[in-house]
C-alpha cells in the first residue's frame, strides 16, 4: 500500500501536530503548540496520507551549520518526525525519509542533520551518530579547580533578568558559534525558545537566571541555570543547579562563569550537558566528580558526498578512493577520490580500484570531526583494500573541539 505525500499547508496544522504528539506520546501546553507552530517551515513539511488522514509527517528547518575549520554550510534540520502507531511497518517513515533526501538535495543541500529520539531508526536512512554529548552531575563541594586555572582581574560577574540581557546573549553567542562543529546560528525563534520561562518551561526547577562575565569592553560570557532548592532531613541545605547554557570567548571568562555556578550558596550539586570534550574536564582537579555519562547527540546524513567531502577542512593530507554505499541516496553510490590537505578539497567520481568501502552512514558520522571509522573497520563494518587507507581518512576526518550542536531543534 502506497500512501501519498505532500507538504501542508498552514490550515492542516492541528492534524500535522496532532501527529507529532500521537507519536511522542506529548500533551504541549496551547503556548508550546504555538511555538511549535511559530519554527515550523510550511513549505519544508511532508505529510504521508492515508485517504483524508494524516499517518506520518516529517519537516526541515533551515540551519547554517559550522563544519570543521570554522566554516558554515547550510545544513537540513531534520525534525518532527512522526508516524502514528497504527501505521507502523508499513513503509510510511521509508516513503518520507526518501522523499525528504530527495527534497534537501534538490534544495542545494548537501549535508543533513537531526536529534535521534530513538537511536536505532536514523542509520537505515544514511544517517551516522556524530557527535556525543557529556552529562554530568558535580559535587560542588569537590569542584576545586588545578593549579593555573586562568583567571583575568578586569573580570567581574553581574547576574541579571535573562530577557532584559538577550541582545549581549545573542552577541556572546554569535562571536563562538563557529568554533565548534555542529553548532549552528540562532534565529529569533531560537532565542524565544532558549529563554521561555513559563510555569511549564521550568519543570519544577525554578525561573531561568542568568550570570554575565564582563570587563570595562564588554560581557565575555554567560551562564543560563536554573535552580531547584531543597533541604535534607537535618535542615541542610541540598540544592541543584541545572546549567542550561553557558558560553565565554575567552578561557578566563569560562572558568570565571563555571565557578559562579559551582560556588553557588545552599547548591550541592550541578548537572549540565556538554560536548564530549568540554575543558572543565580540563579544569577539575577531581575529573571523577563529573559522574559522567555519555550518550549520543547530533546525527549526521551526508546527502551528496562531493559536495560535502569539498565543503569542510581537513586535518591532515589524504588522498584516498572511497567506494559508498547508499542504497536510499543512489547518487552517491559510487567511487569517489578524495584529495585534501590543509588548503582545500577535492572530491571526484573515478572508475579506479578503491582503497576502502564504506556505508554513507560512516561518512555522515565522521562528517563533523568524531567519526568512528577505526572502531568500523575493527567490527568489520569497512572493508579496507589498500592497508592504512582506513586510519589516513580518520587522521583527517578528525577534529577538535569535538563536534556538538547543544540545543536540540
């Protein structure tokens, strides 16, 4: 059974969402409908339709996404994907996630990326894990700093209303974006959600507050927490402080800003999410107070492989034949030779004998600078012809910082 599939239009949207919260089992407040609502891009929607009833739907949100070496592509944020439980198995998601890399390639984009809800769908459409994110829960009162711990004296701290300081957030924000792989440049919608704080935004963990880093030019930095206060049996106090964001230009400013928040009164623990390579770990003396947990992140679809080979930096010079596989994009299903040094790319269809074969999905997960290509070929997922070939293209696939976007979309 087929099911046709279209893009809604702005009337349809209590059945697109109504799909949405069938499918994530979510009852939104009306006010988280409506930003809902207010991101979504009409004519970058899909729905599936079973005769007059919406059965799945997914959409795209237009990012500008930064890629290894600082640079920023557009990049497909795939969202809202949905497909109601009495369509299950029936071909309803494969039909949409086909017609939708198809879309995004004839839209000019070469790269797609997403938030898993369930990790074990995305792979068979392409997509790779590209970027893990470090949880952590810190004992404040084992959070000293080591020895050398930047510190700059014309930094002072000022704690403000988050919605009275968003022009300085939203500066701070933008002077750093490009620094990381996988973060991505916010719109106003984007902002809005970052600094919601209704009863329903704050899950019982207190109101958004915020504090600054600045010096005599200007703010360096900022924390976004919330805190949730609470007291054991004794009377003492045993708080949590649940770090939303926080981001500085420089290292001094950084320290500065996360040892406001781990020296906060009547707190005893701080939880955050961060990139796998955040440099508190740096700065803890006791790393082990992080109680970390890893999990995945960003997922990563390379939808034209030259375009997005040529489209990022590399870390070392390679110069390898790569046989894709791709059995949902078959344009990519190729050879391709890959030539990069630290100047520039250049990724081309060849006839030649391949140095290794891969699955498209490998490539998505090492796009952003956090590939796992080494481990692949280990499990016998790769298929490495010419020895080495494997390693070389890890070598100059590999990044740092590690990639992460850090706000879901």
């Amino acid at each position: 059974m087929t099911y046709p599939i279209r893009p809604v239009d702005e009337s349809e949207w209590p059945a697109f969402a109504g799909v949405t919260e069938e499918a994530f089992g979510w009852s939104p407040h009306p006010t988280q409908t409506e930003r809902f609502k207010a991101g979504t891009e009409f004519d970058r929607t899909l729905a599936a339709f079973d005769g007059e009833q919406i059965a799945g739907v997914t959409s795209v949100l237009s990012l500008t996404m930064s890629v290894p070496g600082g640079r920023q592509l557009p990049v497909a944020g795939v969202t809202a994907v949905s497909v109601l439980a009495s369509h299950r198995r029936r071909g309803v998601l494969s039909s949409l996630m086909r017609r939708q890399l198809a879309d995004i390639r004839e839209r000019g984009e070469s790269v797609a990326a997403l938030y898993a809800s369930e990790s074990l769908i995305y792979g068979r459409y392409g997509y790779g894990r590209a970027a893990v994110e470090l949880s952590c829960a810190i004992d404040t009162r084992r959070s000293s700093f080591v020895p050398g711990a930047p510190a700059d004296p014309s930094l002072r701290l000022r704690i403000a209303k988050p919605a009275e300081v968003r022009a300085e957030l939203e500066k701070v924000f933008a002077s750093v974006v490009t620094h990381r792989p996988g973060r991505y440049e916010r719109k106003s919608q984007n902002w809005d959600d970052v600094l919601a704080d209704e009863e329903f935004d704050q899950r019982g963990a207190g109101p958004l507050r915020s504090v600054l880093a600045e010096d005599d030019g200007g703010v360096r930095g900022y924390a976004l927490f919330r805190i949730k206060s609470s007291w054991d049996d004794s009377g003492v106090p045993n708080g949590t402080l649940k770090v939303n964001e926080l981001e500085a230009t420089d290292p001094a400013a950084y320290a500065l800003l996360w040892r406001s928040v781990l020296d906060r009164d009547l707190v005893t623990k701080v939880e955050a999410s961060r990139p796998a390579d955040d440099p508190l770990i740096a700065l803890l003396a006791d790393q082990r107070q992080l109680r970390p947990r890893w999990s995945d992140e960003l997922w990563v679809r390379v939808v034209e492989v030259d375009r997005a080979l040529i489209s990022r930096a590399y870390a070392a010079p390679v110069d390898v034949v790569i046989e894709v596989r791709d059995d949902v994009c078959p344009w990519n299903a190729r050879r391709w030779r890959l030539t990069a040094d630290l100047s520039g790319a250049e990724c081309k269809p060849v006839e030649d004998e391949p140095d290794l074969t891969l699955p498209v999905a490998a490539l998505g997960s090492a796009y952003m600078g956090d590939g796992m290509l080494g481990e692949q070929l280990d499990a016998g997922l790769l298929r490495e012809h010419s020895a080495g070939a494997v390693r070389g293209l890890a070598t100059a696939m590999s990044w740092s910082p590690k990639p992460w976007a850090g706000l879901t979309f």
